[in-house]
C-alpha cells in the first residue's frame, strides 16, 4: 500500500509539474485505493494541491477525511466519489465499490446496525417451504403447513414475537405476552405448571399454550460444514449445511438444539428445527418442523 501510494505521489508530482511548465496555475489532483473487508471499506486517498477533500460514498454517507473508513449497511455496487478543491478548481475522482451479500450482513444488518435485525414468523405458506419431515440429510417435508397455521391452534400472537441477531453474536429473543410456540411433549414435561391452555385430546393438539422468559444474554453462531444430529432413531449426518446455535429458542421452543439454516435473503429465512414426538426421547429430535421467517 505505501509502494502504491508513493506511485501516486509521483505521478500526481509529474502533473503538477506539467501544468506549471506550461506556466497554467497548479490544479488540485486526487487518486484513491480501497481495501473491502465485508462491510467494512477502508480509502486511501492521494491529494495534491488541495485544501479541501469531500468523500461521497455512494450510499447517502460522506467524510472529510483523507484516508477515511466506512461501514455500509446493504450489499450493493456504490459510486464512490473523491472531490478536492484548491485555489484553481476542484477535481474530481470515481470509482465503484461492491458489497458482496454475506451471510452475517443478510441475518444480522452487518456492523452498521449495532441494534442487529429482527425476524418474525410468516403467516403465508410457500410450497416447499413450511410444514414437518423426517431428520434427513434431504429436508424433505412431507406434511405441509397452510397460511395462518398458529391462528389455528390459538397461538396467532407468536406471530408477533421477534428474534434479533446482532453482529457481535448476541441474539434476542422478545416474547410478545409471556406465551410461546412450544411443543406439546417438551412443555408437558419441562413447563407443565405453566400450561395455560390445552385441549384434553392431546392427539389433535399438536401445540401447547405455555408461559415463558426467554433469556436475556442469549447468544447466537455459525457452523457451516458436515455435522452429525443424534435423532431419536440414531445419528443423522448433514453434509454442507448450515448450523444456527442459539441460546435460546427460534420460532418453535423444544428440547433441541437443532436449527439448520436452509436460506436466506435479505427480507426471509426458511430453518428447520429439531422436534420431539415421542415422551420416550424426549431429548433428541424425531421430526424436523420447517418454518420460514421475514425480516422486518
């Protein structure tokens, strides 16, 4: 970078000169390099006869620094503008600068949003996309869901929970009226005082209504690779997918900690979420519960 730098004095030197031999008042010349870590962009600006420099960074955002950093908050393509002004005129340079769309800026809003970006559960059914299968590698479903599903079971007000990750790790979860989304066998034996609202056939409840904190320091990371989940028919290996380990719950509360992140874009999430069926193993998943979420 000093090399470069040193490159560019020179040959803003060499025009300066030119002008001056050509006995033309020296104008104010600029150049810039930039370095893209992420979000985060660092500028290195060369100046000559200037008194003034005015950065536009293509997104709304600007500085007078010379050398300035900057954090954009969106994936993009943005023309960056550096403009000197001397005694003689102003002088403008432009280059592009791209944003690459990564995983941590799509869940989380990146390091320009330190209040991280939240998440709710859709009420609109996607084919393909919501419904319960088995623990496989191939996230089948083979039981659909349909728009409003938590209407049905008179839990709508979950629809209004938010998760929010943050780009230091945290993760939030905001519980709405004390009530979550939770599985019927995790809550009959981990929140049974607290059920509020069950029907007396269990067959045809596949919920439970049931008070609960989510923790306040609850915390979120990443696992992108193979993994092994031990369901209740035995080890499930996963090949090239992705692993949420949270803290605390996602959309749907159980006694497992499986949540594969299966995509995301910059407005929705689809996951797959480990559930329990069975009081027997109640401990280890025997379906996958896929659910989609939108960014608000």
């Amino acid at each position: 970078m000093k090399n470069r730098r040193l490159v560019q004095m020179v040959l803003l030197a060499i025009m300066v000169w030119a002008c001056d031999t050509d006995d033309a008042p020296p104008m104010a010349l600029a150049d810039f390099q930039f370095l893209v870590e992420d979000t985060q962009v660092t500028f290195n600006g060369t100046v000559a006869n200037a008194n003034t420099i005015q950065w536009d960074f293509g997104d709304g955002a600007s500085s007078s620094e010379e050398d300035p950093v900057h954090i954009y908050a969106n994936a993009g393509t943005f023309d960056v503008v550096m403009t000197v002004s001397g005694p003689n005129g102003s002088f403008s340079e432009t280059k592009q600068v791209t944003i690459l769309p990564s995983l941590d800026l799509l869940l989380t809003g990146g390091a320009a949003r330190p209040e991280g970006k939240s998440w709710r559960l859709k009420k609109a059914f996607t084919s393909g996309k919501e419904g319960a299968g088995p623990v496989t590698d191939g996230l089948g479903i083979l039981l659909p869901s349909f728009d409003n599903l938590l209407d049905a079971v008179g839990l709508g007000t979950s629809y209004e929970d938010t998760f929010t990750f943050v780009h230091d790790g945290s993760y939030i979860v905001d519980n709405k009226d004390g009530q979550s989304l939770m599985g019927l066998v995790y809550a009959s034996i981990f929140e049974g005082a607290n059920i509020t609202a069950v029907s007396a056939d269990v067959n045809n409840v596949p919920l439970a209504n049931v008070l609960y904190t989510p923790a306040s320091n609850a915390t979120w990371e990443l696992f992108e690779g193979d993994f092994t989940i031990d369901a209740a028919t035995g080890p499930v290996q996963f090949t090239g997918k992705r692993q949420l380990i949270l803290g605390e719950y996602l959309g749907f509360k159980d006694a497992s900690t499986v949540v594969i992140l299966k995509d995301i874009t910059e407005t929705t999430m689809n996951v797959a979420l480990g559930i329990h069926t069975e009081p027997t193993v109640f401990d280890k998943p025997t379906l996958l519960f896929h659910l989609s979420l939108e960014a608000l």
